[in-house]
C-alpha cells in the first residue's frame, strides 16, 4: 500500500470513527475562497471601507463580565485599566502580539478573541476587514472622538472612521546611547550607522518586515514604502543581508527595555518606544543617556483601536475606546506607554513642558509638520506582499 | 528505556495471550487517541504542505484529498534549504547539534562512568545531585544563564577581570551551543549512567588481569560493551535539539543564529505564510526519521556481529 | 597515568558539572530575593517581589497567579486523563499479538522520538483546519499534553507489567480466580508503584512543559508559567519573574518528594527491594 493511500484510509477511517462531524465541516469550508482584491486607501486614494454589519444599537447598557484586549505588550498603563476596571465594574484581561501578520493570522485561526484591538496600523486594516473580522463603531458611545487630532478624524485608510479611531503617533527612525555613539554620527545618511561593522553585537532592528524593509529603501534613496517594484524589493533584501553579515543584528521589538538596560547601543525603531524606555532606567542612569535620530524623509503614522466583530463585550469596547480618547485618561495611559497620544490637546508643547522628556529625546517627538511631511504606510496587495516577504525571510533566516 | 529490548514477550503458550479480544479492548482507547491526536495530526500538516495559497492573506488552503496534492511550493522550500536561504540555517541546525552532542559526550561520559564506576558510597549522593538539574524546569535554567550572561550579569564582570568582555547574549554561537549543552546533558547523563552501570565490570577487571592497559580495557570491552546504551542517549538528546528553538530564542535571538525550529516557530505562529512552516515540519520530520532509521540499521548490524 | 590519578581527575569533573549545573539556578532563586528592580545586580535582602509588593509581586500580581493556576488546572487534568489510558493502553498493547500488536506499539512508541515542535506544530494545524471543533487554549493544550506524555506512562508502566510477569495472575485463575478478578485483585495492585512515578513524572513533564503549550495556547487566558517565563525573560522584567520560576521548580520538586515518599512506603509495606534508588530509577524512567 503506497504512503498516500495508507494516508487517505487513516484519515477515514479514524476521522470517521472520531470527529467525523469536525472533519466535514473543515472540508466544506476550505473550498470557499474568496474572490477579489483588498480594500486600501492611500492618501492619493482615500477609500470608505466596505460594511457587512451594523453597528451596535444605540444606548445599551454595559456588559457585565470580562473586555478582552489584543494589544502589543507594555502598549497599555495597568493604572488606567485599573480605573476603567472600577468605573465600569469590570474585569479586564490582555492578550500580546508581536507582529501584526501574526495578529491577523491568529485571528482569522480563532487563536485570539478579543472584543477589542488596540495598535493595529492601516498595513493590516485591509486584510482585517476582507477577512470581515471588525464591526463598524457606533460613534455615540464615543464622545470624546472629537478630540482625535483633527487631521485624523477622517483618515485615507478608513474615511469616516467607521472601524477605528486612531491610538498613539510615532515616527521610524534610529534610537541610541548618547554615551557610546555621538549625534554627529548621523550627520551624513543617518542609516549608514546601522551597517557600521563597529557595533557589531550591540545592534538591532525592528521585527517588522514592512518596516525594516522600508528603511533599508530610505536608505538606498527610494522613498516609496509600499513599492510593488521586484528590483527595489530585491535591493532591499540584499542590503539586509549586507548589515547582518556586517553588524550581526538582533530582530525585536524591545527596543524600549534594551537600550536603557545598556545592553545595546543602536536601534532602529519606532520614536515612542524612546518615551517608554525612560522608565526602564536602572537606578541612577540618567535620561539623557537615551538619544533619536529622526529622519527627514521617514514613516510617520499613528495606530488605532478597533472593535472585531465577534466581540462578546462591545459596549464595553466601545466604552474603552472612549475613556482612552479623553484628555486626561491618554497622559495617565502614557506616562506609562511613553508614546504620544493622537488627540488634538496633546500637543508636543505640552508634553516638553511636562518636563519628563530629556533634551535629547525631543526629537523624537512628532509635530504636526513631522506627521505631515511623513511617507505613508499602506497595506500591499498580495502578489507585492509576498515579494516583500520573500525578501524578509532571506535575511531573518541568516 | 526507549529502545529496550522486547525481553517482556512471554511465551506464546502463556494463558494470558488466549485472550486477544480482551487486550485489544484495553489497548483501544489509546489507540484511538494517538491516531486521532498524533497520526492524524501529520495528515493534517501534510494537506497544508501540499495545499494551496490563498490569493488574498497569502494563508494556506488545505488539499485533503492527497491525489490533489500540489508540490509547487514543496519544491520551492527544498531548493531553498538546498541552495537558497534556508541552507544556512539547515546546515547551522547540524553544526549546532552535532558539537552540542559532542560536548555532552565529552563531558558527560566521565560522569557517568565515575558516577557507575568509583563513586562508592557517595554514588547515591552524588546521583540526586545530579538528577536535580532534570527536575529544574528548563526555562527556569534558561532563566538563570540569561542573568549571569546579561551586560551586567555577574558573569559577565567575572569574565571582566579576566579582561574577557564579550557580549554573550548577543547572537553568540558559543552561547547557543553552551546552552543547548546545559540545557541536555540531564537528559544524557542519567541514561549513560543507566548503561554503564549495568555493564558486568568483571570483564573489563578480567582484561586487565590478562595484561590490558587501561586505555586497551576502555577501548576494548567498556566502550563495545556500552556502545548501545550510549547511541541510543545521543538520539535521545538529538532528537529535542534538532527540533529547538527556545533555547536560540532565549540566548540570542539573532538572525545569524536561528536554527530550523526557529524557522517552523517563526512560519507558524508569526507569520501569514504556515505552509511553508508545515513543510519545514515535514522535512524535519523525515529527517530525523532516516536518522532514526540509520541508527536501527546499525544497531541491528552491531548486535548481528555480536551474536557471531 | 596512574588509576589513582584518573579517578581523582574524574571527581573533579563531577564536582564540577555539578556546580556549573547548580549554581546559576541557585544564584537564580537568590535574586528573587533582591531589594531591586534588577535581576542581575544585588542591593539587599527583601520579601517586596515575593509577596509585599500589591502589585508586581508574585503573590499579589493577578497574571503570575493566573499563570501557576493554569500551569496546576493543566498538569492535574491531564493526569486525569493519562493515567487511565496509559494503564489500559501499556496491558493491552503487552499482551496483544500478531500484527496488530506491532502496529500498536510502533503507535505508541512513536511519540517518544517526535521531537515536540513537530508535535505541537502538527496539532496546532489540526485543531485550527481539521478538527476545528477544538478551540485553542485549555482544551488543546490539555489533548496535546495527553497526546505526548501518553508514551512515557505506557513505557513505565510496561516495564512495571514485565517484571511482574504472568505467574501471579496464572496462579490466581488457577485457584478460581476470574480474569476479570485476577486483573483487580492481583494485577492493579501490584502496578501502584509504577502508577505513582507515572503520576509524578507527567506532572513533572506537563507543568513544565514549553513548546506544546505554546504552540496550541490562545492568549492569555491559557498562559502557563513556562509561557510566562520565555515572554519576559528578555525584557525588564523584575525579579518577580525570578520568585515565579522559584515557585515553579518548588512545586516540580514537591510532587517529586511526594511521589519518592508515597512509592518508597508502598515499597517498604509490600516487602519489595529498592528504597530510595529504585524510587529515583522509576521516576527518572531509567532502567533499573
């Protein structure tokens, strides 16, 4: 009996003996595939995404019980959790993820349910919503949508914010010790500092192909972070492979707890992960030690909270969107989380005059004039997305 | 334990074999579970090996009738692990296990031989303390390396003083093939010591009486006489080590060290593209199987010599 | 070189391996104890991450409570399902013959050389394509852990059933006995001791246990210490983490003793041979 006919007969025989139910159900479904492209607004072409539901009816009363956030780790402060947690007489648990692919495919596969979704950025929201994952808000839960920074009150990617309401704003660039690599170093192309052979084993990069990629095209002077051009990808990839031969970098997301624990000196990163490394300080370092290089020409985008469609609590998402959307709820949450709220009152003024941010770190705040001269991060269509991971696995697989 | 001879077969004549309805009936349940929950299981992964690519999330879409199966995607993986991107970590994944297992052999053997051999009254003692280390959990172990190895773990400033800084955790080779070291050689040591204990040492005293030297007597009856035992250890740790990738994760977490479970680990859970995981998980698989293959054809062969 | 000579050297091996085998987890347990935010640099003695701090310390903080509720839940429902099974399957699969008999113990023992990536890799594609009925988190983990601990019960309890061997239950059949009879009151009792290092060693197995759990956890409503652990380690993590790894290998080695104290008082009133060594040898499922 050949391999695969031994493979067919205990299928059968064993899943009609066991989970016969299961396994029928599993084989109708995964003949369907759907049909037609991705939904994405860029700012050329800003896009009202598609609605298969309606939103939750107004005025219903809170759940009682548990609101399940998905949420990157350490994205929220525990304080204002807590507050919410006793104002609405609930109980609050989080789940973790650490890239939003792995999100997305982990949704879709049932391995997360949550009720609410929090750092999700417009390079995911198109797959979100063609695996019809998100229901559309109902706005009158969400008063304070007002003091959303007004320039992103009717986003490109989600015009009318049917599903989302912007979070935190950040821009990419390079994190540094100022006590081990000067300013000056990044005076010339700043990114060259990244492939230096002399910080070889004290470097990393973010575990974000769609970033990291884009960074290494900045570099190479092509500013389209969404490029579906083969030769651009592929240049991209080789120059990855350039800086681990050269630098042997490290490929994470902990920016935020490395570079003020010293244990490395050059990050490529997300300028809020800066704001949330001060209060990873050991005792008696002082704050200045931590240094940004913020690029001219870089990504500058702000991530949003979203409500999945399944949610068991989506009164209490939509309450939760709503009390991190006031004034003072936002600086409690990020004192915590360090990044810079996206509401209109939080201005960069205010948080320099909050003196908790070192000299060295105030450009890694992002202005309105930073936000605006930012390139745009948009979901790829498939065939482009699969060039680009291609490119990501040849240089994460060293 | 693992590959322990059948000695308990009685003899078919035995009043307990007349019964095979009733045997067969205890045997059914587990039977039944490990075809639904761990045959099964590799059906499933096949199907999305050899499955399609969702045109949109780039997700696998499983084939389960095996006459549909498509290899487009099979054949891309294996030219990738055979001259593409993937070689790198297949051969480092060999590299890494082969001088984690010399390393435990290197280290390991004399324990267990002293521990069989010398260590007289204190063997019981010494037996607990070196059964500890396989009661720690592994991560805690783990744990405990990544603060002494940390840029200010002790050490680190112990090495200083030898004018030796060198950052550990950051995607060391040295400090992964430690780490796997540290990580199995329980796993090596308790088997080893199994098998050599139970070598009848009067042989080895009889060659000496009859003029061996002692490196003559190891090399000659010890080593022959255990060399089942200490193959079948090897395999035992072999077998985890290929398939790791918390260890590498935990001690360096660097692309220039990431090893073939990394890779599954990194297509399965953080990424949108699992068939090329299910196929990683399916070469490993008859890898370690023609491995394992290997070894029953040699052992076989060596006890086919012995018997002659 | 002389043997004298050799067998100091190979002492001082061994005194070696176990210091450097020992001594980071000691050090380890000893930092849960630090005055501290820092795992790695000692500024006093103090109880703040075990218990006094309301917030982060192991006993107060709702996520590592969460995680040693889970990681107990999860080791004793397994056992409750493995033991039984492994029982049942190590008999049947000892007395069957032919070769349905082979094709049960090739099933059985095939497990043991998988290594677990391919085995939680491969239920987790199962329970989220093929068997979707099963949902992620606790119950897939619960059938994972079964799955791959389901060997070690029938190994040990195998060897148990062969050193046994028949002639106690032929005895009991020929004076009147039933099968079934012979199988209750002459069989079971006598497989306890290596029930008990079967308990013992799956728990020890299942509450340890990283990458299966892992692979077919879903949030972090089925996060177990070990998860726990590998997602902080890296990171800023206080020496709470420390005190809830100390908890873990606390817990590991009370059920050790439990189970070492249990087999070698069952050993001592059934007048077997063994003591102490054969208690270890059952538990650490060497050859004895």
């Amino acid at each position: 009996m050949g391999r695969r006919d031994f493979l067919r007969n205990l299928a059968i025989t064993s899943g009609a003996i066991t989970f016969g139910g299961s396994l029928l159900a599993a084989c109708g479904g995964s003949t369907e595939t759907e049909s037609g492209g991705l939904s994405i607004g860029t700012p050329q072409n800003p896009i009202k995404l598609p609605v298969t539901t309606d939103a939750i009816a107004d005025g219903l009363p809170n759940e009682s019980g548990t609101l399940e956030i998905l949420n990157w780790a350490d994205y929220q402060n525990p304080d204002s959790i807590a507050i919410f947690e006793e104002k609405f007489g609930c109980k609050v648990v989080t789940s973790i993820y650490d890239t939003e692919e792995a999100a997305i495919a982990k949704l879709r596969n049932g391995t997360f349910k949550p009720d609410l979704i929090l750092g999700m950025t417009d390079t995911g929201l198109a797959k979100l919503v063609a695996a019809d994952l998100l229901q559309p808000l109902n706005k009158s839960y969400i008063p304070n949508f007002g003091n959303v920074i007004s320039g992103l009150q009717n986003p490109y990617y989600d015009l009318e914010s049917q599903y989302t309401v912007p979070y935190f704003i950040y821009g990419n660039g390079i994190g540094y010790r100022t006590d081990r690599i000067d300013k000056n170093a990044f005076a010339g192309n700043g990114y060259d500092t990244l492939w230096d052979p002399q910080f070889s084993g004290k470097l990393a990069l973010l575990d974000s192909y769609r970033d990291t990629l884009a960074m290494a095209m900045f570099r190479a002077g092509n500013f389209d972070a969404n490029t579906t051009d083969a030769a651009v990808i592929t240049k991209a990839g080789d120059d990855l492979v350039a800086l681990r031969e050269a630098t042997n970098p490290k490929v994470d997301i902990l920016a935020y707890q490395e570079l003020p624990a010293g244990n490395r000196d050059i990050n490529f990163t997300w300028s809020g992960d800066l704001f949330t490394a001060l209060q990873y300080l050991p005792e008696g370092v002082k704050p200045d030690v931590l240094g940004f290089w913020y690029p001219d020409k870089t990504i500058a985008k702000n991530d949003f909270m979203c409500v999945t469609k399944a949610a068991k609590a989506p009164v209490l998402a939509h309450q939760l969107i709503n009390f991190l959307s006031d004034t003072d709820n936002a600086l409690l949450n990020r004192e915590y989380v360090g990044y810079q709220p996206a509401l209109e009152s939080i201005t960069v003024d205010l948080l320099i005059s909050s003196g908790t941010i070192p000299e060295s770190l105030v450009d890694a705040l992002v202005t309105p004039e930073k936000y605006d001269a930012g390139i745009a991060q948009v979901s790829l269509e498939p065939q482009a997305d699969a060039l680009w991971l291609e490119q990501w696995t040849r240089f994460t697989a060293g | 334990m693992l590959f322990g001879s059948n000695s308990g077969r009685v003899s078919p004549q035995d009043k307990l074999k007349k019964s095979p309805r009733l045997w067969a009936g205890f045997a059914f349940p587990g039977t039944i579970w490990l075809i639904a929950l761990f045959a099964l299981p590799f059906y499933a992964v096949a199907c999305i090996a050899f499955g399609t690519i969702d045109p949109i999330f780039r997700d696998a879409v499983p084939q389960w009738n095996p006459l549909s199966w498509d290899f487009t995607q099979a054949r891309q993986v294996l030219t990738s692990l055979a001259t593409g991107p993937l070689r790198g970590v297949g051969l480092r994944t060999i590299v890494y296990v082969f001088c984690a297992m010399t390393l435990c052999f290197v280290v390991g053997f004399p324990i267990a031989y002293f521990l069989a051999r010398h260590a007289g009254k204190r063997k019981m003692m010494l037996l607990v303390l070196i059964i500890v280390p396989f009661w720690v959990n592994y991560l805690m172990r783990m744990l405990a390396w990544v603060n002494l190895l940390s840029v200010d773990g002790l050490f680190t400033r112990f090495m200083r003083i030898f004018g030796i800084n060198y950052n550990w955790l950051d995607g060391s080779p040295i400090t992964v093939t430690l780490g796997l070291v540290y990580g199995y050689i329980p796993f090596l040591i308790l088997p080893l010591f199994a098998t050599l204990d139970r070598l009848d040492w009067r042989l080895i005293d009889a060659a000496r009486d009859l003029g061996a030297n002692s490196r003559q007597a190891f090399r000659l009856v010890t080593l022959p006489m255990s060399r089942a035992g200490l193959v079948a250890a090897g395999v035992l740790i072999a077998l985890p080590m290929f398939g790791d990738y918390y260890t590498n994760d935990l001690l360096s977490r660097s692309p220039s060290t990431e090893m073939i479970g990394n890779q599954i680990d990194f297509f399965l859970n953080a990424s949108s593209q699992p068939q090329n995981g299910a196929l990683l998980v399916l070469t490993l698989s008859l890898f370690l199987l023609l491995l394992m293959s290997f070894y029953l054809r040699s052992t076989r062969q060596q006890s086919r010599q012995v018997t002659r | 070189m002389t043997a004298q000579r050799s067998t100091s050297r190979l002492a001082l091996i061994i005194w070696g391996y176990i210091i450097w085998s020992l001594v980071p987890v000691v050090i380890a347990i000893i930092f849960s104890f630090n005055d501290g935010r820092s795992r790695t640099v000692w500024q006093g003695f103090s109880l703040r991450w075990w218990w006094q701090d309301p917030n982060l310390s192991v006993l107060q903080n709702a996520e590592m409570r969460n995680a040693i509720f889970n990681s107990l839940v999860l080791a004793v429902a397994t056992l409750l399902i493995v033991t039984p099974l492994g029982i049942a399957l190590a008999i049947g699969s000892q007395r069957m013959h032919g070769r349905s008999a082979n094709f049960v113990q090739g099933l059985t023992s095939a497990p043991l050389i998988t290594p677990e990536i391919v085995v939680g890799s491969a239920l987790l594609i199962t329970f989220t394509r093929l068997l979707t009925a099963v949902p992620l988190g606790f119950v897939a983990q619960l059938l994972g852990n079964v799955t791959f601990s389901l060997a070690s019960v029938v190994v040990i309890v195998r060897a148990r059933l062969v050193s046994i061997g028949a002639s106690f239950e032929e005895a009991a059949r020929d004076l009147g006995a039933t099968r079934w009879q012979a199988l209750r009151f002459v069989l079971f009792p006598m497989l306890w001791p290596s029930v008990m290092a079967s308990l013992v060693v799956v728990f020890a197995t299942v509450i340890d246990d990283f990458v299966i759990t892992s692979f077919l956890s879903a949030g972090v409503s089925s996060e177990t210490v070990p998860l726990r652990i590998y997602s902080s380690v890296r990171g800023g993590a206080t020496p709470a983490l420390n005190a809830l790894a100390t908890l873990l290998v606390i817990i590991s080695f009370t059920a050790l003793i439990l189970g070492l104290f249990a087999l070698s008082t069952w050993r001592k009133r059934n007048g077997e041979r063994g003591g102490l060594r054969a208690a270890l040898a059952d538990v650490t499922q060497m050859e004895n």
